[in-house]
C-alpha cells in the first residue's frame, strides 16, 4: 500500500512539474470543450503570476467517504483517474479535484497536497455555464464549469438607486445566508463608503447614474456619459477602480429617455460596450418600483420569476424597506432550493431588454 502512495505521489510530483515547466501555459489557447452532460470539465488550466495565497501544508487525513453526487451516474472517463484518500476522483492532468452534487450550491474542491479548498473556490456565470475556479499554493489556476440546467439555477439579486439607511441591513441578510448581489447605486444620495463594505463582502458595485434625473442624464450623448463619470470617479474614490458594470436609470428599454433626446438609448446601447463597460437589464422584476408596496407579493414575484429561467437578473431597490425586507425570505428559500446568488461580472448573462427608443 504504501509503494503505491508512493508511485502515485510521483506521478503526481511530475504532472505538477510539467505544469509548472508550461505545460499549462499551452493549455491556455485550447479551446473550451463542451460541457460533460453529468458532472465537469476541466476548461482551463494555466499558471498564473498572482502572488501564493496558500500555505503549503501536508494533505489532510483521509476521513469519510465522497459527498453524495461525487459519483454521479457512469461518468464518462476520458482519461485515466486516481483515487485520492477521502475518495473524491481528480483528473489525471490535475492535483485539483472537484466534486459535485446535484445543486450549483453543492461542490466541494480538494488539492492532493493541500487538502480541502473548498472555502478558496471563486465561483462566475458566463453564457449558461457556471465556472468554479482556484489557484493553488503553486499559483497554478483551474477552472471547471458546469451548465446550468432547469434544475440547478443561477440568480443575480441587484438592487437599484442606493445606497441608502436600509442597505447595511441588506448586506446583514446577504450574508447570513452567504449570498452576494450587486448594487447599482447613484450619486445624488451622498456618500458611497458602503461600496466598501460591499466590496469586502464579495458582492460587486455598478453605477447607475449619479443624478438620476432623466432630464439631465438624457439630455444628450455627452450629457450621459458626464453623469456617468462623475459617479464613476465617486466610486473609484471608494473602491479603488471604476465599475464597468452599467444600468440605466429605466432601463436599456426605457421609452422617456427619448422625450430628451431622440435615439440615444439606441447610440447608449451601442456606445457602453464600445467604452468597455457592459449595461445590465433584468429578466424578473419585484415590481418595487412602483407596482407594489407588499413584502408578500415582492417575494412571491421572484420566487416565481427565479423559477422560470435559468439564469436570473432580479430587479429590486434597497432604497425601498418592504422591498428589502422581502430578501430573507427569497433567500431562505434560494438557497434550500440550490439556487446560486451570485454577484455580476462583465461576463454574466446581461437580461438585455429589446429597443424602444
Ligand atoms: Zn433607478
């Protein structure tokens, strides 16, 4: 038994050389294979120049058996595969190996040598797929998605027009159930210090507009992107960068904007990604802009509309208490449903909504 330990930590001292020698530089321009049908596949594996955020440590002991759903119904085995000790199956060209259950929610992620990592597993939606990624004590980085199907599903909780006296509470609730959301927030109410906070906390900051005020903000082209930017320099002030993340005040649909300048949604909509930013609708809506004033009905109004897609962009306002109130109950239920609530990146699904202006 223990020559075979031993014969298999060599192979696995190897493999990681080889990665470490540019094998997984090289893997880097292969293109992305198609989703497994049943669990993962690996998509990228490459070295990366970040600083070591791992302490190396000896493996931990092996304890227990795999999680339910490790082993899911006959895996397709394209390479050949190792047993490590608390009986996970890691990939041949990897010392990472993930395991996953039936929910997005359900993963756990093991490095031969350093043990589990589960808690370091950086986690982004991007076309349909759900890419869980880590970077090991050696720098190196793996990522292996999944695609999301009708079972297991992908939710964007935004909450517009704040930040406000309600949005600490918020992100209380947010974290009691580990859930990130995104908060496109506008400048006219003051300060942005919580941006901070909501960094730390891992949920992402967009800007909204700084005066909200589609007179001014619509007046022209120029016009927008000054408002733009003057709430981009207040966030940078906070967070150290300006948000490439965009929503605009009604939408990318909004009719108004057209009272002030005939067009401009239609040259805004082109104009945003051209700058590098990505504008961001939403496919559920609370109806907390003005459709209700009802805890009740905001949160029967996303539990239905995050059941029926696969991926969600929910609009809500943290700047509306009932609203606000109606996230515990929305996450409670997400996430004993295996929903993912995750923050936005320029890469998730963007809700684009159709042109009326
Ligand atoms: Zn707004």
């Amino acid at each position: 038994m223990e020559t075979i330990k031993r014969i298999i930590s060599l192979l696995l001292a190897l493999c990681l050389l080889a990665a470490l020698c540019g094998c997984g530089a090289a893997k880097k321009d292969a293109p992305a294979e198609e989703p497994a049908e049943d669990t993962y596949n690996i998509i990228t594996t490459e070295t990366v120049k970040e600083p070591n955020p791992f302490e190396r440590h000896e493996p931990a002991a092996a304890s227990g058996s795999a999680k339910p759903g490790a082993e899911k119904e006959e895996p397709a085995a394209p390479q050949p595969e190792y047993e490590i000790p608390d009986g996970s199956v890691i990939p041949f060209d990897s010392t990472v190996g993930f395991t996953f259950g039936e929910s997005l929610r359900d993963y756990t992620c093991t490095d031969v040598f350093l043990g589990d990592m589960t808690p370091y597993v950086k986690i982004r939606e991007s076309g349909g797929l759900v890419y869980y990624g880590v970077t090991d004590s050696y720098g190196n980085f793996v990522e292996v998605s999944r695609e999301i199907t009708g079972k297991n599903r992908v939710v964007y909780l935004t909450f517009d027009d704040g930040p406000c006296g309600y949005t600490p509470r918020l992100l209380d609730t947010l974290a009691k159930y580990d859930a990130k959301a995104t908060f496109f927030v506008i400048g006219v109410m003051g300060s942005l210090d919580i941006c901070k906070r909501m960094v730390e906390e891992g949920h992402s900051v967009g800007a909204h507009s700084y005066s909200h005020d589609f007179r001014t903000c619509y007046s022209s082209v120029d016009a927008y992107f000054e408002d733009l930017q003057k709430l981009e320099d207040m966030i940078s002030e906070q967070i150290g960068y300006e948000t490439p993340l965009v929503r605009f005040p009604g939408g990318s649909s909004n009719a108004v904007a057209g009272r002030y300048c005939s067009g401009i949604m239609s040259v805004l909509r082109e104009e945003l990604p051209a700058r590098g930013y990505q504008y961001f609708d939403w496919n559920v809506s609370s109806a907390d802009g003005g459709g209700t004033e009802e805890t009740s009905v905001v949160t029967d109004l996303v539990k239905k509309g995050i059941s029926s897609n696969k991926v969600s962009v929910v609009l809500q306002h943290d700047i509306k208490l009932f609203s606000v109130k109606a996230v515990d109950e929305i996450l409670r239920w997400g996430t004993a449903n295996g929903y993912l609530f995750l923050p936005l990146n320029v890469d998730s699904t963007p809700a684009h909504h159709g042109a009326r202006n």
